[in-house]
C-alpha cells in the first residue's frame, strides 16, 4: 500500500472525474485515491467504479446516501485513511481548480521537510486566482482576513481546501466533534491544527476557477464562515488543546 491518499469528495462531476483521477494516477509519487461520493445522480460514481477496474489497488470508492456535506465527506475520508494506516492523507477538489501537479508539493513539505499541515495557498505570494471574478476574489481574500483576526492564526488563506495532513494530526483532532460542515470546515480543520500546536506551510499554488461543471459555493456557505468562526474562537477557551 502507498503512503498516501487524496481524498476528493464529489457530487455531479461527471464532466471532470475521469480527467482528474487518470492525471493524479500519472503523477511521479503514486498516490492513492479515495473518491467519496454522495449519491451523484449524473453517474459519477459509475464511472469511478468503472476506473477501477484499471486501477484497482489504488482507486476506492464510498458512496454516501444523499447530499451531506462537503465537511462530513472529508470526515468520512479521513476516517477511511486513519483505518486503512495512511500517513499523508490530502484533501482536494474534482474540478481541477486544484492542480494535482502540487499534490507532490504538498506531500514534499510533510514528508521531506517535517511540517505536519501543508497547504496549497493562493494568498501566501499574492493573490494567486484565476478565472474568478473581482468581487469572489475579494470576498475570499477579505473571509481570510477576517478569520485571521478572529483566530490568531498566522495562515494567509485559512478557507483553503487544497490540503495535506500528517496522519498524526486527524488522529489528534477529534474529529467527531467537528461542527461545521461547509466552508466554514476548512478553517476549523486549520484553527484544531493550529491549537494543537501542529507545525503549518503553506505552498504558494496557482487556483485556477473549474471550467467544467456547476460550482457548490453559497452565500449561506459564507454565512456560516462568519458566524461559525466568532463560535469557534469562544468555544476554544473552554477546551484544552492537549497532545498525547
């Protein structure tokens, strides 16, 4: 078994799944790949299942009843990763606003270079965007910001969801006590990280807007960042963030 799962959670991604699991099965580190699935009614997960008669060591599948959430499918991943006894474990989109290319980047800033939380950055160089429009790039960049200054965290892009974790920080965190599960999930992902005291990089990337299939994103998903995180920062002072 390889050292290494990305985690890539779908809901119709038809236009873009097989594209994105033949580039992450190319790449130079082999990387295995769980998709997790919520019952895409335009047959993702028929054509994942079809994949994997190519790739059948290291192309898995969970399909989950009903759309649930983007925080509670990587929630289901990570548990799947901690099970199966990966050490690297990543999260990342199917549309390819991620490039898969820095999968091997990220991994390279936890296993050569000791950090145990990297993530793929658009705002650590700049304000790395392409193909989203003036106002979501700000709106993005100024949600970062914010939740700077509600946490403390000394994280440039603290919504990223292009991620890498050292096994031993989703064994840390408790993971069935994570609230949120929108947008809002990346930041508690960062803020427990960051409270445990974990070692953090970022990795400047290039984020480049999906050209193919519908966006999931909401102004409800942003609701829930700026409440959700002045709740996370409350609840922090009545919990110890304690390393066994």
């Amino acid at each position: 078994m390889n050292d290494s799962l990305v985690i890539i959670p779908t809901y119709n991604e038809k236009e873009n799944i097989e594209a994105i699991v033949r580039k992450v099965m190319s790449l130079p580190h082999p990387f295995d790949l769980l998709i997790v699935d919520d019952s895409s009614p335009d047959g993702t997960a028929d054509i994942v299942r079809t994949l994997q008669q190519e790739f059948p060591e290291r192309l898995h599948l969970e399909s989950r009843t009903g759309k649930l959430g983007l925080g509670t499918a990587y929630i289901h991943g990570f548990k799947y990763a901690l099970r199966q006894g990966y050490e690297y474990i990543f999260e990342m989109d199917a549309d390819f606003s991620h490039n898969p290319d820095d999968l091997v980047r990220l991994y390279q800033a936890c296993a050569e270079d000791g950090y145990d939380m990297s993530i793929g950055s658009r705002y650590v160089q700049g304000v790395n965007v392409v193909n989203w429009p003036m106002s979501r790039v700000l709106m993005s960049w100024f949600a970062s910001l914010y939740v700077r200054l509600i946490t403390g965290m000394p994280i440039a892009d603290t919504t990223a969801g292009f991620v890498c974790y050292r096994r031993r920080v989703l064994k840390t965190i408790q993971l069935n006590k994570i609230r949120f599960v929108g947008y809002a999930f990346q930041i508690e992902m960062k803020f427990l990280t960051f409270k445990y005291g974990f070692k953090i990089k970022e990795v400047p990337i290039i984020f480049t807007d999906r050209t193919k299939g519908q966006s999931k994103m909401s102004k409800g998903i942003f609701q829930e960042a700026v409440l959700g995180v002045i709740r996370m920062k409350v609840n922090s002072f009545f919990r110890h963030f304690d390393r066994y």
